[in-house]
C-alpha cells in the first residue's frame, strides 16, 4: 500500500496566523482526503482533494479556512487560515490504497494554537 | 453511506481472543464492511475488509453474518500492543462516495 509522509509533525501556532501541512505519498494514487480529529474525538472529513480541480467539502468547512491544493497525484496541501485556538487538533491525510485494500494514513499535524 | 454502531469500550486479557462487534443492519449490496484501528498518537491502520464472505489475513478475522447486517473482528491472541481504538466502517467499493466515514468506534483495552 501507499507510504505518506506528512509534515510538520507537529506544531504551536499564535492565533490569527496560517499553517500549511504538506502530504507526500509514494507512489501517484487517485483519491486524497483530509480528515481532522478533535482531542478524544474520532476522524471528521474536511475535505477530499481533486487532482486538477478545486476540493470537496464536507459539511461544515469551507475553502477560506481550510484551503486546500493537488497539484499532482503524489502531492497535496491543507491550510488551516486565521486560527485560532478551537482548530487545536490533529489533522491527517489519507490516500486511496491498491485495489479495495483501502486508505493509508499519514501520521498526522499536532497542532496547538495559542 | 450504511451507519454503524460499536460498543464504546472492551476489554481483554493479553493471549485470549478480542471479538469485536459491529452492526450496519442498513448495509447497501454493494458496500463493503472495513475496519481500522488506530494506535494512540498514530495515524488510523486497515486491518481488514469483507464483503459476504468470512476473511482473514496476518492480522485478524472478519465474520459478517448471513444477512450482512452485522460482523465481528476477531483479534485471536490479543497483546498489549492491540491496545487502540478500532472503527468499523462501511463503504462502496469505488466511486467518489467510497471516502471513509468515522464512527467512534470501540476502544479496546488489552491487560496484562
């Protein structure tokens, strides 16, 4: 199955300010998504992110605060815009697996605002 | 896609068996059962899927029942380090409506 490097691992930001997480997969795959998951909270979708056209949100986000690229099939990126301490969480990206043996996940961003 | 729902907590004794179950009793024909789990602090892991069919591999066992509308993920000698939450989803194979949806899943707790 695919390998995904997510980076940064982790990180404190100041409110007001933007973070950009990068997601590097291995090999080209068709299907990306990012996921958030709160403190003791399980995985939500933010977004699945199209190769060549725009991401598709999911209920209860939206493009300004969680911008999202896919230049490639190898390569994407979410920002977390104008932070502040309630998008304290982790955020992951998943790719779609070989076949039916489903998605891969990143390790994942800590991110703290303060 | 089909809801699914898991007891909140488990327990188990290190070597025995970890029988985890799960009901989709509104499973479509075409959606698959998939089960993750996901180590604290580490990105959720596939452990295995299944559509009809009982299924196994390194890992674990998947019994889905007859009518599909429920399955157990059997962990046959449990060790401390298959302490995690695990999550039963269920989803097409294919398609843009194959992404992932998280349950809260069941959070097993393997003991000495």
């Amino acid at each position: 199955s695919a390998v995904i490097s997510q980076k940064p691992s982790r990180d404190i930001c100041q409110r007001g300010t933007s973070l950009t997480i990068q997601c590097q997969v291995d090999s080209q795959v068709t299907m990306m998504f990012w996921y958030r998951q709160q403190p003791g909270q399980s995985l939500t979708l933010i977004a699945t992110a199209n190769q060549g056209s725009e991401a598709t949100y999911e209920s209860g986000f939206v493009i300004d605060k969680f911008p999202i690229s896919r230049p490639n099939l190898t390569f994407s990126t979410l920002t977390v815009s104008n932070m502040s301490p309630e998008d304290s969480s982790i955020y992951l990206c998943s790719a779609e697996g070989q076949g039916l043996y489903g998605y891969t996940f990143g390790s994942g961003t800590r991110l703290t605002v303060v | 896609d089909a809801k699914t729902t898991q007891p909140p907590s488990m327990d188990c004794a290190e070597g025995r068996a970890a029988n985890l179950p799960c009901n989709h009793s509104t499973i479509s024909g075409n959606e698959y059962v998939y089960w993750y789990r996901q180590i604290h602090s580490q990105g959720p892991q596939y452990i295995i899927h299944g559509l009809k069919n009982n299924e196994t591999n390194e890992m674990a066992s998947l019994i889905i029942t007859e009518d599909r509308k429920s399955s157990t993920l059997i962990l046959p000698h449990a060790t401390l380090r298959d302490t995690a939450v695990y999550y039963c989803i269920v989803r097409p194979s294919t398609g843009t409506a194959s992404k992932l949806t998280f349950g809260t899943g069941t959070r097993l707790q393997v003991t000495l």
